[in-house]
C-alpha cells in the first residue's frame, strides 16, 4: 500500500493522488492547475491506460479537469464519486473541452497568418463525453466495494454541491489501513449546502490547506455589505460586475440577491437586473435545484417547502448566447452582471471588464479566491491598468471584495474537522496549499496539538505499511522550477505514444485467453503495423 503525491502539493490547483493497493491503481482527484505554478508536477509513475479507478472529491476544475486528457491517454477505468458531482462533471467537462478546442481554434488562425506550427488542444469534446460514460453515481454514507479489499465511502464536506471527503478502507495480506482524504473542506453556514459532517476514523490523512494560515473572522453581514455596494454604484449610475465561479459561488450570489429584493433593501432603484451570463452557471443552477433534497441545507429547505426557490427571483435574466452576452453592456441602466471565470482567465467575465474597468462609477466586486498570477489578483491587488483583447484598458472602476466568502474552512475550521478524528491519525499529509501556508500550518499541527505531519512535495511516495518515505519529490531539496508560460497543447504524437501504451495493457489483459483468440489479435497488430511502419 503507498501513495504517490503528484499534484496541488505545496501549491492550490491541480489535485491528484495516486494510491497503489491489493493490485489496483487508484487516482484520487486528477485536476487541471489554474493561476501561477511554482514547482513542476511529477508525472503519473504508470501510463494511463493502467489506472483502474478514479475517485473524485468534488466537481471543481482543478480537481477533475484531466479527467478528458486522461481518457485520450487511454483510461477506460470506473470513476466513482456523489451524484451531485457526476451531474456537475457533465457539464464541467463538457465546458472545458469546449474552452480547450475554442482556445485551439482562436490560436491556429493567429498561427496561419504568422506561419507558426499547429497549436493542438489539451483534449477535444469526445474525450469529455468519453470519460464521462465511465462515471458511477454513489450516494453519502453508502459504503461501496469497488474490488476485493477496496471499500470506500464518500461524506459531504459542505465545500461545494455533492462535494465529499473520501474513506477508503483498505485490506491486502491481512494488513488493514483507512486513508482519508479530506478533499476542500467548507466554510461553516454556506447559503444552500449543508455545514461539513465530521469522519471518526483513520489510520491516515490528506487533508487541504488553502486557508490553513487565517482566519474568515467574524461571519460577515452578507447581506448588508452587497447591499450596501449595489446601492452606492447604482446611486452613481454605474453597474456591478461580479467574476463568480459558475458552480457555486454563482447559486450563492442568487441567494443573497433574492433575500435582497424581498426584502426591498435598494430604494430608488426598484425592479433592478441581476444578469447571469455564463451558459455554464445556468445549467449548474438547474443541477442545483435537480439535487435540492439530498444538499439544501436546513434553512434552503425551509423556502423549498413554502413554495420559494432560493435561487430565483423577479428580475433575474440567464444569457446562453453570445448576442444576450452582448446585448448586456448596451442597457444603460444600472444592473448586477455576474459571470465567469471567477478569476478572469476565460469567458465573457472578460468582455464585461473590458465594458466596465474604466467606468469610475462602477465597481468590480470579487467573491471568491484570486489565485497569484490570475488577471483577477492582479486586478484586486491594485494594478493601474490590464490588457484585454490586445486593448489596454485603464482601471478607474471601484474594486471591492466581499471579505469572509468563501466556500473554504479557515485555519480554525480546518483543526475543528482534524480534531475529530480519535484516536489520532498516525500521519496528517497536508496539501492542496501555498508552500509558506503548507509550512507553517504544519508546524502549528506538530508543535500545539501533536500531530504527526508531513508537507509532501510533488513526487513523493509513502509507504502506507511500513510508514515510511519511499521517495523524496524531486523539488524536496528546495529547488524552485521557475515555469515558462505554459502550453496547454498536446502533440498528435504523444497521443499516438498513449495509444500504444494502452494497446500494451489491452494485450496484458488477455493473457491466458484462448490461443485462437490470441492468433487473431496478433494478426491485426501485425497487419497495422505493416500499414505503418515506416
């Protein structure tokens, strides 16, 4: 039994853990990294094509996101994780294979014209719908024996709709090991979801760390405090703009506005819009409502039961095409724009600010994190200007934040969920954190309350039996890999390479097949390969 840390150790994005147990191959999240990466990923020690199952914390991008490139790689394994999540993958997946082949089709025409070389996406749509037919709904609590000595069972960990902690019980040659890992643990009193349920048992732990260095406070005025900005620039005749995480943070924002119009806090602007403008944020919104009465918390339930969605109100407008997203900026009168990408890297969030940065009466509210290096941190920490669509675009737009949202645990929440567990676990691996945060949180952990910890770097393995490092990561001896900005492409020849590693499982899996079959099957690789080979 071991574990390969590959991925979000010492930084935020890109979750992936790989556990090798009773002759099984398991990733625990496989997510795309988003914002600034300040050490290189290790690769997967073994090819795709030989990773048996999938387990999956919650939907978010940065935990499921090469799920697609996994499949055009040759995984053909079970993906198992809540059926919230595997209604959000569906339309996740979908949409970032779209980013991804949009992004491909918008840089080949820049290189036809400058004569570069064919710009090839990370993966296309049919890898997304591929994978997603690989997809296996559990409920909470229900446990599930995915094979001889595997167990595990997913609890909701109030972070997102149908996001969980993962159980594994795990049984190989008598040896009995629980592993969980903890996936983004919620913020306590979300609107909509419910606050996270607390697991008992574990021998070890891989929890997150993304606010493991501060606390959210005091729980803030919500509604008070969006009031009061929607007032004041609606006064001045100017719009709100809000970058908002389609699944999530969007419903979340719903709820507050609805709470705000029927409670008549904007005087003088009677009947305002509230414009939702992310094809993506409207489907997730439907999911949400489709899952209401296994994930509304108590007080969402409440207005269910009377009759009231908390997620809609009068006024509302969705906009699915791109001529609605348009049409948007030419209203003049003041209105709420909530769109996406939450950090301002993709989408029509960009159209809005290149419409709205340089207006002083309006104001640019974020609600949620800013990784470093995202357009949106650099916008909140203050820049003069940015560039948007090769124009440069002065900032002279208000730029709020509305401190204390966050679908993240803070250090405090984050100890309340460790504390439960009894007896102790033998070792807290922290992760899913910014490396000075992984650090000194750890440290807190060991030195006040006696924990065994460990901060992997990426590349490391531990051995789950004998508890004990098997391998170091690469970057443990502090050596910082500085990234040249990334490419988000995939060579036609590596996808080739993929094929071939999987055609080397397929013909491992039919060892012991019937010599007739087995001829057969030689003869058609053969006969490819004389098609071929050059």
């Amino acid at each position: 039994m071991k574990i390969y840390f590959i991925g979000a150790d010492r930084e935020v994005t890109g979750s992936c853990h790989y556990i090798q147990a009773c002759g099984k191959n398991i990733l625990i999240d496989c997510g795309m990294e988003q914002g600034e990466d300040v050490y290189e990923n290790q690769e997967l020690p073994i090819n795709p094509s030989d990773i048996d199952y999938v387990l999956l914390t919650h939907a978010h991008i940065d935990h499921t996101g090469l799920l697609p490139l996994m499949y055009s790689r040759g995984f053909r394994g079970e993906v198992y994780t809540t059926k919230a999540t595997c209604d959000l993958c569906d339309i996740m997946l979908k949409d970032s294979a779209h980013i991804q082949m949009f992004e491909a089709e918008w840089r080949n025409r820049k290189a036809k014209r400058s004569g570069e070389p064919e710009f090839v996406p990370l993966y296309e749509m049919k890898d997304a719908i591929g994978v997603l037919e690989h997809f296996i709904p559990c409920q909470y609590e229900e446990k599930v024996t995915i094979c001889d000595g595997i167990t595990v069972s997913f609890t909701d960990v109030g972070h997102l709709l149908g996001s969980a902690s993962i159980q594994m019980f795990l049984e190989e040659e008598g040896i009995k090991k629980t592993i969980v890992f903890s996936g983004d643990i919620g913020n306590l009193n979300q609107p909509l979801i419910k606050n996270p349920t607390y697991l008992k048992e574990a021998d070890y732990v891989i929890m997150e760390s993304t606010y493991g260095d501060r606390s959210h406070g005091e729980k803030p005025d919500y509604i008070g405090e969006l009031s009061k900005i929607i007032q004041t620039t609606f006064d001045r005749g100017g719009n709100v703009v809000i970058p908002s995480f389609a699944v999530g943070r969007t419903q979340e924002m719903l709820y507050f506005l609805r709470k705000i119009k029927a409670d008549g806090l904007i005087k003088g602007h009677d009947g305002f819009e509230v414009y939702v403008d992310s094809p993506l944020a409207v489907e997730a919104t439907n999911i949400f409502n489709k899952n209401r009465y296994t994930c509304f918390d108590k007080e969402a339930m409440e207005l269910v039961n009377q009759g009231i969605n908390p997620i809609s109100f009068p006024g509302l407008k969705v906009s699915v095409t791109s001529e609605d997203s348009k049409m948007i900026n030419f209203k003049s009168a003041p209105k709420v724009i909530i769109s996406a990408s939450g950090m301002c890297e993709a989408g029509r969030i960009k159209h809005h600010l290149k419409h709205n940065l340089w207006r002083s009466e309006c104001t640019v509210l974020f609600v949620g994190y800013q990784a470093i290096g995202t357009l949106g941190r650099k916008i909140l920490d203050g820049a003069k200007e940015v560039k948007l669509f090769g124009e440069t675009i002065e900032i002279k737009a208000r730029i709020e934040k509305l401190d204390g949202i966050s679908g993240h645990a803070d250090q405090q929440g984050l100890i309340r969920w460790l504390k439960e567990f009894d007896p102790k676990p033998k070792r807290v691996f922290i992760v899913h954190g910014e490396e000075s945060v992984c650090d000194s949180f750890s440290k807190l952990l060991m030195e006040e309350y006696g924990y065994e910890v460990t901060a992997p770097y990426s590349g490391s393995c531990y051995d789950l039996v004998k508890d004990c490092v098997v391998k170091e990561g690469e970057v443990e001896r502090k050596i910082l890999i500085r990234k040249e900005p990334k490419k988000v492409a995939s060579t036609v020849f590596a996808r080739l390479l993929s094929a071939g590693q999987r055609l080397l499982t397929v013909i491992k899996h039919n060892e012991g097949g019937a010599n007739k079959d087995l001829a057969k099957f030689a003869d058609q690789i053969n006969s490819l390969c004389d098609k071929w080979d050059r």
